[in-house]
C-alpha cells in the first residue's frame, strides 16, 4: 500500500510530495511520491502525539487502577484519539500506591503505548495541592528514592513533579544522578529558590502557571524564572487552565522557543464517560472542565490533538512549531528517541489528519 500526504512531518519539519510504503502494519519506505497514484492521500501525516502527563483515559483512573491491564486501558483510550505514547501519571497518594504503580510500569514497559511513568506528587506544596488530597502530602524520603531507584534499574523513564523549595537538596541530585527528571510543580517556590533546584537537578516545570503562586511586579516567583530559564515547560492548552494571553507570554518570552511542549493532564473521562471517583469524590464534566464538588479543576478534560487544534487557535502558533509540541518536544525533554516516519515504524504511531486538524482513520 502507497499513502501520500500533501505534507509529512520529517526531521522537525513539514515537508511536501512523500509518500510511505506500507506492508504487515510497518513502514517498508520512505520516499518522494513521483508520478504514481497512490492508495491513499491525506492532508497531514505525522507520528502519533506523546503525552507526558496522563492521569486516566477510557473511564480509568491510573490512581485507583495501578495495574498493567489499567495502564493498557488509558493507553488504548488516547491511542484511539491519536496518542501514540503516554506516561501514565500518578497522583498524590499512599506510598502503596505509588509502588504499585511503578510495579504495573515496569511490567507494562515495551508495550504498544506505554513510555514511562510520572509520579505528580506526593512531595507538593500545600498551599498549592490543587486536587490532590492533602492527608498523602509528605516530604521527598527514601521510601520514594527507592520506587525511583527501581524503576531506573528497569530501565522505565521516570519523570518526578515535586515542590523542590521543600525537597532535600541531596535527594534532588541523588535522583537527578540516577536518570530521573525532576519537574517542579504544585510549589510555592519563589523565583530564586526555582533556580536553585535547577542548579540541583530540576530540568522541567509541570502544567505552568497551573498550582503555582502568580507573576507580579516584585514577586517574579517559578512562572518567571521557568520562563527565562532554559528548562521545559508543560502547558496545558484547554483554553480553561490557563488564558490565550499566558499562554502567548510563554511561548513568545523564552529564551529557547523549542522548549515548551503540550500536555494533556487528561483524567478518565477522556474517551470514557462524564464523570468518576478521586478520594472518594466526584469528579465531573461542566462546561469542559472537570470540577471536584467544591468547582475547583481537577486534571483536564482534553486529548492531545484537541490541545493541538486549541493552542493554534488561541495564539495563532505555526502549525510546525504547534506539532514538534504534541510530538518531538516532550519526548526530547524526557530523553526519549523521536517517533520518526521512516521503514519499520508501525503504522499504530502514525496519524492522519485532515485540512482541520481532525483525525482521519488509516488502514490497519
């Protein structure tokens, strides 16, 4: 099977008159199209999206179903909207279930879907918590070295959102030193305290703005020195965590443009139904957003090809800049190789889009 596409996404960049080769579900080539006519031609092709920050998918919560078969479950859900790969992302919770997560993680690694694992907390603010329960808030401790120790013996890429004003220094650069990503985020540091545990380790900024104290005039705080930093920054892009205006500030006030990318911060009711259970809550779609009883936000009601259309939308971003974001960007801030079009990928981690940026369906 040939398919064309009118642009293809290849070396960091849409590029015009390619076609792939397709045979048993791979790619066999890559090559410039010519004067044949093709099986299939679609407006955009490009590698499935990654997410660096999926809370649940398909009705399933990571949290309440730290499982190889739940992780299957999420995957499948965002696969089916045009995710390729996830890390399933834990929240603040008992030390059991951090462990059982990282237990599922490390069966689940090398299959479909599946590229590491996040822990969001337990070693938070309180003061910025967010939706996360309050009685699991602990200091970063050697019960957590451990899990993290673990899962970098196995070889799963672990990316680790904490506060890093409250973590012990040492325990920062112990975990840095072993391979782990340190993000901060649901933190109340203050803009030299966030440049200091980047000189400790920490390489990334979870969810910017979102459970963080705001920018002003004389209290630049994490938001400011994220942005003038050379770190990574997550962005949620739903229109609802966070203004066009902040979002614009972001992208067009770093001093390295290339290193923001998307994140979902999806929970189950992405490709499942309206609503679920977190501490014994509910959580439930208003609006678009997902709101605990209290109306507070928690987590994001969005996939990852939904934030791509958004993000254009909302600050007007080319469309190349806005795809390295949903794809090659977050997997170069977690370490991991780029998803490329070339022989021997599989045609599950491609995606076909149409002049509208919808999903178009491929032969499997």
């Amino acid at each position: 099977m040939l398919i064309a596409a009118d642009r293809l996404w290849t070396g960091g960049r849409l590029a015009e008159g390619l076609a792939v080769e397709i045979a048993d579900g791979r790619i066999t080539a890559l090559r410039p199209l010519g004067a044949e006519t093709p099986d299939l031609t679609v407006p955009i092709l490009m590698p499935g999206c990654t997410d660096l920050q999926v809370n649940g998918g398909g009705g399933v919560l990571f949290n309440a179903d730290p499982t190889p078969e739940g992780i299957a479950a999420i995957a499948a859900a965002h696969h089916r909207l045009g995710t390729a790969q996830i890390l399933p992302t834990v929240i603040t919770d008992a030390p059991e279930i951090m462990e059982a997560a990282a237990d599922a993680v490390i069966a689940a690694m090398g299959h479909p879907g599946i590229a590491g694992i996040h822990i969001e907390g337990p070693h938070i603010a309180p003061e910025r918590k967010g939706t996360h329960d309050a009685r699991f808030i602990r200091p970063l401790d050697a019960r957590t070295m451990q899990v993290l120790r673990r899962l970098r013996e196995a070889g799963a890429p672990t990316l680790l959102t904490l506060a890093p004003e409250l973590a012990d220094p040492a325990l920062l650069r112990e975990a840095a030193a072993m391979g782990v990503v340190l993000s901060a985020g649901h933190t109340m540091a203050s803009a030299e305290e966030a440049r200091q545990g980047m000189a400790d380790g920490v390489s990334m900024f979870t969810h910017l703005y979102n459970a963080m104290p705001q920018m002003s005039s004389r209290a630049p705080g994490v938001i400011a020195a994220a942005i003038l930093s050379e770190g990574w920054c997550g962005l949620i892009a739903d229109g609802i965590h966070v203004s066009p205006e902040m979002l614009s500030i972001a992208l067009n006030a770093r001093p390295r443009p290339d290193r923001c990318f998307l994140v979902s911060d999806a929970m189950p009711t992405v490709g499942g139904p309206g609503r679920f259970s977190l501490y014994g809550g509910e959580i439930h779609v208003e609006n678009g957003a997902l709101v605990n009883a209290q109306g507070s936000l928690a987590g994001a009601h969005i996939d990852m090809l939904e934030s791509l259309r958004r993000l254009i939308a909302m600050t007007g971003l080319p469309l190349e800049r806005a795809i390295a974001m949903a794809t090659d960007l977050p997997r170069q801030a977690m370490h991991l190789p780029a998803l490329e079009i070339a022989a021997g990928t599989a045609l599950r981690d491609l995606v076909a889009l149409d002049e509208g940026l919808r999903l178009m369906d491929l032969p499997q």
